[in-house]
C-alpha cells in the first residue's frame, strides 16, 4: 500500500520477473470472435432447478434486450464467452451494490455474523490493522461458535503481515492457506513469483457471496467522498464490491475449492459448501475467473469482446490501467464509430510508476475520441464497467499486465437493467468528483512529463 518510486532494486526485480514471466502471452479474442461468429449452439442458461430448455433461455434473452435500445452485444459476447468457460449463464440472483469500503465491510460483517455453517474468505491482502483485527475477532468467534472458517490470502499481497496474526487463527481453528509463498522452499508444486492470487471473496454458508475489489485494510473503512486535507491521515480509497444471493454463488464457492485444492490446504471440515440455491431476484450473472495459461484468461477475454459488441455507451472505472493492445484497440474502434466511451482513472495513486505508465496511452485514446477523467478526492481503486445500460461487471481485474497475464482474477458479469441503473448512477458519482482530461491541454503537456511516460512505459509487461 506504499508508494512505489523508481529505484534500482526496481529494475532489478523487473529482470526477476521477467524470468518467471517467460514467453506468456494473452489470447487472441479476434480469432475467438470470428470463430464464434457462425456458430449456431443456443445459449444455455442454469436456474435453481438446472438447465434451461434453449426455447426458455432464449425468451430471457429475448425480454432483456428489448429492456434497453439495440443492441447486439448479448449474443454475440454471450457466444465468446461460452466458447472458453464452463462457469455458466445463472438466473434467479439477487445483486447489491457496494459502492465503497464502509459499505462492503458493513455488509460483510453482517453476513459473517449470521452465518450458521461455515464462512470462506479469499483476500490478496489480509493487513494487521484495525479492520484486520476486527476481522479476525469476528472470525474467530465464529469459530468457536461451531461454523467452520477457511482462509485463503496471498503471500505477495500480504507479505507485510506478520506470521502470528494468521498463527493465531490457526490456533484459533480456522483453515488457513497462504497461496504461493514467497520463499520457494515453503511453495507448492506449481510455484512462480508472478502468479498472485489477486481475488476477493467472502462466502457465507455458499448461500451469500460478496466479491470485488475491496481488501482487509484500514485504508477502505473512512467515507471515500472528500480527499482529506491533513498530509498525516492515509489516503481514502474508493473501490466498488457486490453482495450476490442465488444460484451463482456456487460457482464463487468451486473457484474458492479448486484454489483450496490447488495449493494443497489441509483437509476441509464436512460442511455443506454446496447447499440448494433457491431463486432471490431477477439478474442474470456468470462468474467469470482467470487462472494462468493462455487459454484461462476469461476476464481479459470478457472485457475485450464486451467493448468490441458495444452499440451505444462504455463507461469503465479501472485503478490501474495499461492496456495491451487488444484492449487500446478495441476502445479506440469503439469510440471512432460513435459508442460513448467513458473511463475515469486515478489521479491519486499508490504508485507513481502506474500513473506514468496509465497517461502513456492517453493520446492514442483522446484522439479517437475516447473520453478520459481523472478521480480527484480519492485513490481510486475499482474495477467495473457497464455497457449498453444492461451489462455490468464488477471484480478484481486490473488493465494491467500482471492481472490480465499472471493472477488469479474473478469478475461478476451481471446482465441486469435493473442493476445497471445502479452502476450508471455510481458511475456519475465518481464524473462528478473527476477532472477531464481534454486534448487541447493534454498534447502541450511538458517533456519531461512525456519522458516518464515512454519511460516507464517500457517496463509496463511488469506492473
């Protein structure tokens, strides 16, 4: 959570990383899209009760696109998306909105307190800190309160927490996995510095799910509305969660086991990981998790294809953002045939080198007419988008090259009009507190200003 600022040990790591890193490269999505393009499989959609008729699933498809103007981004991203994962097309789900840390928190303590059979808690970072603590009383009373708590955090992402506060819950009872130590020795079979487990996600009793952005830190509690004037207080963060009930949690819960399993955690208790889901609302959501390999990175693939199907609006929030060129062109093509492209990006940071790296590709995009703001009250840190009015998506995924290439990543994927409105009004928020980058003032920028940006820009496969 510190400031990164260039140093040799930087560039020394770098050629560390660039060892592990190896030759890995991110999927074709155009090759993928024209493969799709005259395929004729219906799309599958799964209920409580199972698997839709193609006659069924069709009609949902077919009430929702009539709830917002033309667009043809259902089947045709929907077909993408189906053809590189198995998570399926879930009806019948209930999805809230968390708009900032005092909101998840609040909404995650609730449900840890009400849970009845086990609690599943998956976090990059995992802080000694206030909310650290709390979290981990909380989840220690649970414990000994009969439900089961397993714990997942990253070894990278919470290096800076010290080996007793998870030895304490150990001690406590509680199943806990650190993914991917940074010391090889105490690593799995499948070890890489690179390969971070960058997921959020809280399960309780596999009937709620809250997954998105947000860690365990204190730097998320405090109201993200106005920037604070004293150089001593910690910059608020400002990041974007979602609370979902119904038959997608389940495929939160197999993402949490298979990681469980993966990094050979200890035996799990005999709980009830998979209860009956009945039916808690009316949005359609998939999850959609990326693992590293060519071929697993889904959330790279769903953004690319949902950007590419666009007819009328893109509006993205991203807290670190360094497009591959895949990316870049599918904003720049969208923009250029008259799709309101929209994408607010920190202008507070944690890390110099990312906001170098992020306006690198500031030109390219304003002259094609893509809209760029910058959050000034607060480090932005979210990661959604809403297309179209209808199709959202919250989750962990960053525009950057490590999280797009090398961590474990999960997103929501939320087709809902109902739910877009949220995000549309959430989004308008987060304008309304953002400087607009204009052209005019951008291409006058100083030099030196340009030359960090190349810079840094050369180093950007590592951030």
């Amino acid at each position: 959570m510190t400031i990164v600022k260039p140093s040799i040990c930087f560039f020394l790591l770098v050629s560390i990383i660039s060892l592990s890193i190896g030759c890995a490269t991110l999927p074709n999505v155009s090759e993928m899209i024209d493969e799709t393009r005259t395929a004729e499989n219906p799309h599958q959609i799964v209920s409580s009760k199972g698997l839709l008729s193609p006659e069924k699933s069709k009609a949902i498809m077919d009430r929702l696109k009539r709830s917002v103007a033309s667009t043809d981004m259902f089947e045709r991203h929907t077909a993408v998306i189906e053809s590189v994962t198995e998570s399926p097309l879930t009806k019948g789900n209930k999805v809230t909105l968390l708009a900032d840390g005092q909101a998840t928190y609040a909404a995650m303590f609730k449900a840890m307190q009400n849970a009845k059979d086990h609690i599943n808690l998956e976090s990059y970072i995992i802080e000694d800190d206030e909310i650290g603590r709390k979290f981990a009383d909380l989840l220690l009373h649970k414990q000994a309160g009969g439900v089961q708590v397993n714990l997942i955090y990253d070894g990278v992402g919470s290096m800076n927490t010290p080996a007793s506060f998870f030895q304490r819950l150990r001690e406590g009872g509680i199943q806990v996995v650190g993914f991917n130590p940074i010391n090889p020795l105490k690593g799995r079979e499948h070890w890489g510095l690179t390969h971070r487990d960058h997921r959020k996600i809280l399960i309780l009793d596999g009937k709620v799910a809250i997954i998105g952005g947000i860690n365990i830190s204190k730097v998320y509690s405090s109201s993200p509305l106005e920037r604070t004037q004293d150089e001593k207080m910690p910059i608020r963060w400002r990041d974007t969660d979602v609370q979902i009930e119904g038959p997608a949690v389940a495929e939160f819960q197999k993402l949490f086991l298979d990681t469980w399993m993966k990094q050979k955690g200890p035996k799990l208790s005999e709980r009830n990981y998979f209860p009956h889901l009945k039916e808690e609302g009316n949005a359609l959501v998939r999850v959609v998790g990326s693992t590293p390999g060519e071929t697993n990175r889904i959330p790279f693939i769903m953004y690319v294809s949902a950007i590419t199907f666009a007819d009328c609006s893109i509006h993205m929030t991203n807290s670190y953002f360094i497009p591959d060129g895949q990316v870049a062109k599918a904003l720049t093509d969208a923009a250029r045939r008259g799709v309101d492209v929209k994408i607010i990006l920190p202008g507070i940071t944690d890390s110099q080198l990312a906001l170098y790296a992020q306006r690198y590709y500031y030109s390219d995009l304003l002259k094609s007419g893509v809209k760029l703001y910058e959050h000034s009250t607060a480090l932005l840190h979210a990661k959604t988008a809403v297309v179209d009015n209808v199709w959202s998506t919250v989750g962990s995924t960053n525009m950057d090259y490590m999280s797009l290439l090398s961590n474990d990543e999960v997103n929501a994927v939320i087709l809902s009009r109902e739910f877009a409105v949220e995000m549309e009004k959430m989004f308008a928020r987060d304008l309304a507190r953002s400087r607009q980058i204009q052209w005019d003032e951008w291409k006058k920028r100083p030099l030196l200003q340009r030359f960090r940006e190349w810079i840094t820009h050369l180093f950007s496969h590592w951030m």
